[in-house]
C-alpha cells in the first residue's frame, strides 16, 4: 500500500495541480526504496523519520528541495499560493539554513516580488543546484541571500538539464578521438569525398523530415550554411536579423518572413472530417523576443560546458520557441551543427550527419518532440477568435512551462544521436565509398567504358540491391548479358 506523499508530490495533490509534470514523486513509508513508475517517473520511499515535521507548504517545499527533481515550472505554481509572511517567517527560524535561503532567493527570482527582512541572512555562499545532480552554469553571486545562481539561464529563458548517469556516460566519450580513429583507417581523399557527400546528404534530410523536397538552389543555400556553420560570432547568429535571413535562404519564398512571428502559432494536421488535431501550440507572440533574448543568455553562461549540452539547449530551446512560420525545424538542426563547429567539437570541413540519423530513427525523434509538447497540451486552454486566430486562454497558467523546459530527455536524445551517428552513419559512408571505388575499378577492368557510364551502373545495381534492373537495361544496349551477369557476382562479391 502506498504511503503518504511528500515534498513536490503533496504539493501538487494539495494545490490542486495535477496537471503539472513531475519526474520525482516522494513517499514515506516503512522502508526506503527506489520504483520507476509510468512515463519513468522515479517513485522513491523514504522512511518516517525523513517526513516533514508539518503539513504545511514550506516545509514540503523544503523536502522538494532537498530530495525531489529541481522544477522552475512548478516552483513557480506553488509559489503563487505560498503566503509571503509564511516564508519570512519559515526562513527566520534558521536564517543560515542553505534551503531557507534557497526558497527567498527561488521565490524572489520567480516572482520578482521582494522580500523585506528585519533580520539578517549570513552563511557561507551555498550552490542553488547541486552540480553532482544538475549541469550547471558559471555563477552569478547573489548578496542578499548568498547564494550562487549556477542555474542555466535567466527569467525569460531557463532550462533545466539533470546529470544522469547515461548522460555523464555519453558525455565521457572521446568523440574527437572516434572521428581521428576513422580517418585513420581510410585514405584522406576517401575521408574528404564523404564528408563532402555528407553535406549534401545533410541537406536533404533535414527537408525530408519536414516531409519537403527542396529546389536545388534551396538545396545548395543549405549546403552552403552548413559549410559556414560557426564561422559567425554566437552574438550574430542568435540575432533576429540573421535568423531571419537564415528562414528566408531555406524556405519557399513564399513563406519568407521579415522578422520573429507577432502571430499565435501552432503545431497540429487536419484530420480526413477537416478537424483540426493540435499537437504543440508555441508560446505566444509577446513571449518569443523575451525568450529569444534569454536563449543568448543561456549561451553566454554556459560556454564552458560541453559542446553537446550547449547544441542541445540552443537548438531544441529555439524549435520550441518557434519564432517563425516555417523553417523552424530545419534551422532547430543548422543550431545544432553551428554550436557543434563553434565549440570546436568537429574540425573545419567535418560535418556529423545528426539529420540523417533522425530521418532514419524519425519514432525516437518525434517522441523526443512530443515528450515536452505532451504536457503542455494537458494543461494548455484556447480556443479561437472570430477571425479564427488561436487565443491561449490561460497563459499566465502555462507561461512558466514555456520558459523553464526540462531539457534532460532532449540533450540524451541529440548525446545519443551523436555518438551513433559517428559509429554508425559516417563509418558506413566511409565503408560504402571504399567498396564503391572498389567496384567502378572492377567494371572498368571488365569493360573500357566513360567514368559516368560506369556511375550509372553502380547507382542502379546498389537501388536494386545488387541486380541490375531489367527494365534499365535497354539503356545500356552495348553490355551483354553475360557482362551484366559478371557485374553481378563482382557487386555481391564486394558488397557483401
């Protein structure tokens, strides 16, 4: 039988916040133990001398703190049906107590109200998040409370990333020394063709998960951003300017636009009965600059991070702000090459196919997605205005989940794409183009033929998984059957 709840858990059943997304639920009962529960939320039994003294917020608060995940969003909830007299009054009972300190600073930070003390604060300067549990930011010093704000960004953009196991494992892996391990193992002007080809390749499948078939100047524009991938200052690409200019160089013209959004945008289909499915509705148009501008700030405070936690905030913090109409996915995935490049993740020239791998793993991909959007819309109310335009009816409810996302399961997820992407997809590039020179050299031993008609006969044969085409072969009327039939045996031979 399951105990009675504490912390962040009681909070929620006793402020009626149901809705609210927690990852950590906290129970006291006769034993300690650890239980994942549904949607992975850790259940974790403490025993009856962890319960809070009270039933009352600040002391469940307290527990939260303590033991619970570290949440902005609902922080920011409870705080608003906390009594401010209660919490001047909880802190002065132990005024150098790090968690009573914490709770003056966390409510002042997000509720911008002060508190007016007739006592004094002393203490050493204590850490606001645990860094053995949270990647952390470079601190901001923090007098009144003292305490060191190492949270991720500030109040209009602020997202949270626990340090897991998985993630320190991921993040522990020398990636440089992969790629040096791979070119190692091939000729540099096999190396240097498919990363040349991964380009491209990049290109096309960062449109074909927007289910879009580019133009070829559509195509080269792209080609010829990621080649300048990190060349710009972090202060100009995040700018409005230039990613306006980056939406307008890859979308239809049609679709172009002459700055961030001041329109309610959503994410959703139409359904065969013409009814509209929504499946994330954006934050709204008077939030995107603030959110816009607090992503640079999140930039700026954690440069001292790795390169994959910082592509991973910048890049999905920026799809969920969705700033522009089209374009938002496709410049999500630019972001993520750009800080990749910029941090020195990746040398000049090199590129790591991260699209290509989410084209071809698009399920994990679009639950990586969906995992933040799914509890939004739990909580989310609009409807819309005569014009037909989306109206959020309870904005102030659902501002703060806008603002402080939970970005743990998305730099996993873009950890996890990186290293299989290395191991798997440009190693089998790198395979693909070895035994594809292999093969045109066989043909030309075979048969004195031009390079191109050689080509051909390569792309057809690999299509049809190693027998080429009946229908191609009218195309190609100077080969015999025989010669086809050898052509055959050598691409099973060396592909196999």
């Amino acid at each position: 039988m399951r105990g009675q709840t504490a912390g962040f858990q009681w909070l929620k059943e006793h402020l009626n916040l149901q809705y609210f997304n927690l990852t950590h639920v906290s129970i006291i009962g006769s034993r300690n133990k650890i239980e994942i529960g549904i949607d992975n939320v850790v259940e974790e039994t403490f025993g009856a001398k962890y319960a809070p003294v009270e039933d009352d917020m600040l002391p469940h608060i307290e527990f939260g703190l303590k033991y619970d995940d570290f949440n902005l969003d609902f922080l920011n909830a409870v705080f608003k049906q906390t009594d401010e007299d209660e919490i001047i009054r909880y802190i002065q009972k132990n005024p150098t107590g790090k968690y009573s300190r914490k709770i003056g600073f966390l409510y002042e930070w997000l509720t911008e109200k002060k508190l007016y003390l007739d006592f004094s604060i002393k203490g050493n300067y204590v850490d606001l998040l645990d860094s053995e549990k949270y990647v952390t930011s470079s601190v901001n010093k923090n007098s009144k409370w003292r305490i060191n704000d190492n949270l991720l960004g500030g109040k209009d953009f602020c997202p949270i990333v626990r340090n897991t196991h998985q993630l320190k494992e991921l993040l522990n892996v020398d990636y440089s020394g992969e790629i040096e391990h791979l070119k190692s193992e091939y000729s540099a002007e096999i190396f240097n063709r498919a990363t040349q080809y991964l380009y491209r390749k990049e290109t096309k499948s960062s449109y074909e998960i927007e289910s879009e078939k580019p133009t070829a100047d559509r195509m080269n524009r792209f080609v010829n951003l990621l080649y300048d991938a990190g060349k710009k200052s972090v202060q100009e690409t995040l700018t409005e300017k230039n990613l306006t200019h980056l939406q307008n160089a890859i979308v239809d013209p049609r679709y172009k636009q002459d700055g961030y959004r001041k329109f309610q945008n959503y994410i959703g289909q139409t359904n065969y009965r013409l009814e509209e499915i929504y499946h994330y509705v954006c934050p709204p148009s008077m939030l995107v600059h603030p959110m816009m501008d607090g992503l640079l700030i999140s930039e700026e405070k954690t440069r001292s991070l790795s390169s994959i936690i910082r592509a991973a905030i910048v890049s999905f913090g920026f799809v969920f702000i969705h700033p522009f109409l089209d374009g938002n996915g496709r410049i999500h995935r630019f972001l993520i090459h750009d800080f990749l490049a910029r941090d020195g993740f990746v040398e000049k020239g090199v590129i790591i196919p991260v699209s290509a791998h989410m084209l071809n793993n698009m399920a994990e991909y679009d639950a990586i997605l969906e995992s933040y959007s799914m509890h939004l819309m739990k909580r989310i109310q609009f409807s819309k205005d005569e014009e037909g335009e989306l109206i959020i009816n309870n904005i102030e409810e659902v501002e703060s989940y806008y603002k402080y996302p939970d970005l743990t399961a998305q730099t996993l997820f873009l950890a996890k794409t990186i290293k299989e992407t290395i191991k798997q997809d440009l190693n089998d590039e790198l395979v693909f183009l070895e035994r594809y020179d292999e093969l045109k050299k066989e043909i030309l031993n075979l048969i004195d033929m031009p390079d191109q008609r050689a080509n051909e006969i390569i792309v057809f044969l690999h299509q049809n998984k190693g027998v080429f085409p009946n229908r191609r072969k009218k195309n190609f009327s100077e080969i015999t059957e025989d010669e086809f039939s050898r052509i055959e045996e050598i691409y099973q031979a060396i592909f196999s």
